[in-house]
C-alpha cells in the first residue's frame, strides 16, 4: 500500500496487522539506518514525563556482526518523534537500545535502511514492551492517520527510575509479509531476539539467531560471561544439561560430583583430567587441556592471573573452600 508500511503489531492482546504511516520513516537516510522513536503524550491525568533522553542506538548485521553505534544522540519530547542516525556498513538486522539518564516511553520505534543497504522500512509497536513485561502505560499517540489505533508505551531509564534499561529489535520479523494468521499469540516475540528488555546497567550486546531460518540455536553469549567460570555440586545443577541445551547461556561451568567441565561458547563437554592430560579439564588449575596432550592450554590465561585461566571463579560449592 502506498504510503504505509504495515509491520506486527498487537490490538487488544492479539497479532495484527499494524499500518504505520511512511511519515514515521526517513525519507533519504545517508548510508546506514535512521531509528525513530514515538513518544508518549503527557497528560493532566495519565502520563507525565515521557519524554527525555533519546537512547544509545548500537546495531548489528545478520550473522551478529557489530557493524556501528550513536551514543548519547539527544532528547525528545512527549507527543514527538526523535530521530538516531548510526553510519553502518551492511544491513542493520539487529538494533539493541540503551537508555540515558532521563526516562521515556516509546510509543513505537522504525527503522529506515539507506539505499545503499536496500531501503527498507521496518517498525516495531510499543505494545511489544508491554507483552514483553515491561512497565507502560496507554500513549495517546496515532501510527497512522486512517486508524483509531493506538500502541501502548513501554518505559526505559538507565538511573533506576524504571526497571527495564533498553531492548534489542530484531527488524525483520515485525514485517507484515511475515505474519502467519494461525498464530495469534503476541508472546512468541518476547524470545529475547525478536524483542528482548533489558536490566543490566548500560546494555551492550544482543542475542541473535545463528541460523537464517531463524531456528533458534544458541545464541551468542554476553561478553561478561566470557572470563568466568562457575562451580558447583549441587544435585540440582547439571554441567551434562547445559552443555546439551541450545538455549542456556552463561559462563564456563563445572559441576564436581558429575566431575564434567561444560565449555558454553562451543557447548563442549569435557571430563576431568585423570592420568594424561588429553583433552579434559584440570579441576585445580581450572585448565582445559588440548586433544594431543601438550602441555599447553587453550583457554589464554587472564593479564594478572596465575592461578586461573579465568578473571571470576565463582563457587557455588556448599563447602566452598574445597579449592
């Protein structure tokens, strides 16, 4: 239709098709993508304050590839629309937005591609964020100028004002082409890639599928996760669990009565070094050691550390001085 994009949205608690009107896009973005924001509308008795500051906007490509960023790129009034423009290479699959200081309420957010990445358009409903579990509020906003529709807003603060501290949008599976009339339930988004709030202090890294079917395999871990290694031998942990699981996330993990070692970026399991060290892990040195037994170790030992590989090992041993 000319002059609407239609994208996902939720009415009444159910999928539905949504217009938005193209005057929510940009027109002729310089190379990369140009992210709008619709914020709610104050009132005398409903919203107050929902307007603020406008989020860092970071974005990646379709194999998880960060590709640019804008950091702190502005306020925006209630009832308005701000604007980010990030300068990117690729196309911009995956946006993850990170609140400042001063909270708002997105009423609804889109996303145009330059030409050079194709040109598209995309825009998610702020009711995602309430089906998603966020805190919101009704937003006195209009999408589009032939509807009586009007999205709800969901908060974001990085001060504590509000709990959730940004989102990540994967674009692509709000287009309308995807809607599918059989599945009507607006929770199947709130998978964390498709939509995903956040509460960790400033966000930085999404989640994302691995596969372009969007077959939801393992998605990527956070950067923190990285250097830690967690410990435990309680009956309710399991390292063989984790390991076979394609959606647990975290840090290395060692369960000792199991006497298994789960490596999370490659979901490797490895028993415990007995005799030979070949390719099995070192309780005492938290070592993993190669498949040839040399005695070198794959994991690259942490600047400053000579007792462990890993920056943070965390016991969870109920006598947790077992060394």
């Amino acid at each position: 239709m000319a002059g609407v994009v239609e994208a996902i949205g939720v009415i009444s608690g159910l999928l539905g098709i949504v217009q938005f009107g193209i005057n929510n896009f940009q027109t002729e973005p310089p190379p990369g993508s140009t992210i709008k924001f619709a914020i709610g509308l104050d009132s005398s008795s409903g919203l107050t304050d929902a307007g603020g500051d406008l989020p860092d906007v970071r974005i990646w490509n379709l194999y998880g590839d960060f590709v640019g960023m804008k950091a702190d790129p502005g306020t925006v009034g209630n009832g308005d629309v701000g604007q980010v423009y990030v300068s990117h290479e690729n196309q911009g699959v995956y946006s993850l937005m990170s609140a400042n200081d001063d909270a708002i309420c997105i009423a609804w957010a889109s996303t145009t591609w330059s030409a050079e990445r194709g040109g598209n358009k995309y825009a998610v409903s702020g009711d995602f964020g309430r089906e998603c579990g966020g805190t919101w509020y009704h937003s006195g906003m209009f999408p589009y100028d032939n509807s009586q529709y009007q999205p709800d807003c969901f908060w974001i603060d990085a001060n504590g004002d509000q709990p959730n501290t940004g989102f990540q949008v994967r674009w692509p599976s709000y287009a309308g082409v995807k809607f599918n009339e059989s599945n009507r339930d607006a929770k199947q988004f709130c998978n964390n890639i498709d939509f995903g709030l956040r509460t960790e202090n400033d966000p930085h890294s999404i989640n994302f599928w691995t596969k372009r079917d969007s077959v939801p395999v393992t998605p990527r871990r956070v950067a923190w996760a990285a250097s830690r290694l967690v410990v435990s031998d309680s009956e309710s942990h399991s390292a063989k669990k984790l390991c076979e699981s394609s959606t647990s996330m975290g840090p290395d993990f060692v369960h000792t009565d199991e006497e298994l070692f789960c490596e999370m970026e490659s979901k490797t399991l490895y028993h415990f070094c007995t005799g030979t060290k070949s390719n099995c892990f070192d309780l005492d040195s938290h070592t993993l050691y190669p498949k040839n037994g040399n005695a070198g170790v794959q994991r690259a030992r942490v600047s400053g550390s000579t007792d462990s590989p890993y920056a943070a090992v965390v016991d969870w041993r109920k006598n947790n001085n077992k060394a």
